[in-house]
C-alpha cells in the first residue's frame, strides 16, 4: 500500500500491474510512465515494465491494515484486463468482501469483461466500481456499469476529451471529471465540465472536480465557477436509482 497523490483516494493497492492501451484516454497513460521509470530504478515489481504482472503476495495486504482506508485498486493496472485470469480477479473481490472496514474503488475501461462477470461478485457495500469515459465513444461504459450490483456505481471523465453531455446519470452515484495533465496532455473546455457539473446536480450524482489540467496542474487547480466540487457519494442520499 502506499499513500496515494490521487485526490479521492487515500491509499493504493497494486496486487497487479501494467496494462495495454485500449482506447483515447490511454493515449497519455500515466502508469506506464511511472512504470518504466520503477523498471530503471530496479523496483522488482517492476522488472517486466508495463506488461500485466500479476503479484499474488500482495492480494491479502488489506487484511493486515487495522485503520480503515478508501483504497484505489491497480492504480497501475485495470483489474479487468484480459491477461489476468478470472479466479485471481474473483479472489481479490473476495479479499475485499473480507477487510469490510475498508472502502474499495475499482475503475476499469474494460467494460463488457466488467458485465461478464459481475453475477459472480459479492458486491458488499464497501465496494465502489467506477469505469472511465473520456469521450462519446466510451458512453456504453456507463451502461454497462449500470448492468452490475455495486452499491456504490461512479464515473470517472478522466481526462475529458470532449464534451459528454450525452451521458444518462441515473443511477450513477459518482461523477469524477478531470483535464489531462503532464507532457502532451489535450486541452479540457470549461463548457464541457460545466455541463456535467449541472448533469450531476440533475440526476442527485456527487460532482468531484479534480482538476484543469495542463502542463503544471499546480497552477490551474480545480476552480469552476469561483467554487470547488469536493462531493463524494456517500455525503449524499441515493436519488434516481432506477
């Protein structure tokens, strides 16, 4: 586990790492930056770069953590990537059911691997599963995330690469929106985040702002509208879960 710089979380959890690219968002992919520069540290975990290892020492670690913690699963991976094989994503599931004190949140591209499997999950509630849209192409993710038994369902517009206004929010709990950041990152619009902001206020979906975006994030930060979006799901009561 290790202390996580992602605003929503807190910890992260890599029981796998490295991925493969599968579509706009994974252009710029920050793992696999990080990983190669691990590789060229001499990081073990790391010796195979950005291909999917999986490291089966590491699935019960949350059982060792006492103090409760909203932990982001395979921050450096996507849990449902084709290369990892099924029983070891249901044993990791089933690690999560165990350490209920801890908050779990699972974000995945991989959609239809997401629905395929989703009648074999105990989905207890401290378990949150998110999938990534970036852009229109990626809007049956939602659908799809909608189609499982998560209690807690979020989306994460991560980076927004054009406006989404066509996304239906209903039954979404949680909406993360956030420009691309970092060495060739694509530009975000203000229209497109507002649009989603007054979305969410909508369908009575958390709004999480996480940034602008840019070159040096630092600098344009995360105002919208004079106002920060800070909301997390369970701050708020479940409406239009339908």
């Amino acid at each position: 586990m290790a202390t996580s710089k992602i605003e929503w979380t807190e910890e992260t959890w890599n029981p796998v790492t490295g991925c493969t690219k599968c579509s706009r968002g994974c252009e710029n992919c920050y793992a696999e930056r990080f990983a190669k520069r691990l590789q060229a540290m001499g990081n073990k975990r790391y010796q195979n770069a950005f291909k999917v290892s999986v490291h089966h020492d590491l699935f019960e670690r949350p059982l060792q953590w006492t103090k409760p913690k909203m932990i982001f699963v395979n921050s450096m991976s996507d849990l449902f990537h084709s290369d990892i094989q099924e029983e070891d994503i249901l044993e990791l599931f089933r690690v999560m059911n165990k350490a209920s004190w801890h908050t779990f949140q699972i974000l995945t591209k991989r959609a239809d691997r997401l629905v395929s499997m989703a009648d074999k999950i105990l989905w207890t509630d401290n378990i949150w599963m998110g999938v990534s849209v970036e852009d229109n192409a990626a809007l049956d993710r939602c659908e799809k995330l909608k189609q499982t038994g998560a209690k807690i369902k979020f989306v994460s517009a991560e980076p927004l690469l054009e406006s989404i206004k066509d996304i239906k929010l209903n039954g979404i709990d949680w909406l993360i929106v956030g420009g691309e950041s970092g060495a060739g990152c694509r530009p975000v619009q203000e229209e497109w985040v507002i649009e989603l902001r007054d979305k969410a206020k909508e369908a009575g979906t958390a709004f999480f702002f996480k940034q602008w975006g840019g070159v040096r994030k630092k600098e344009t930060g995360s105002i919208l509208d004079g106002k920060t979006y800070k909301e997390y799901p369970v701050l708020n009561k479940k409406k239009n879960r339908r």
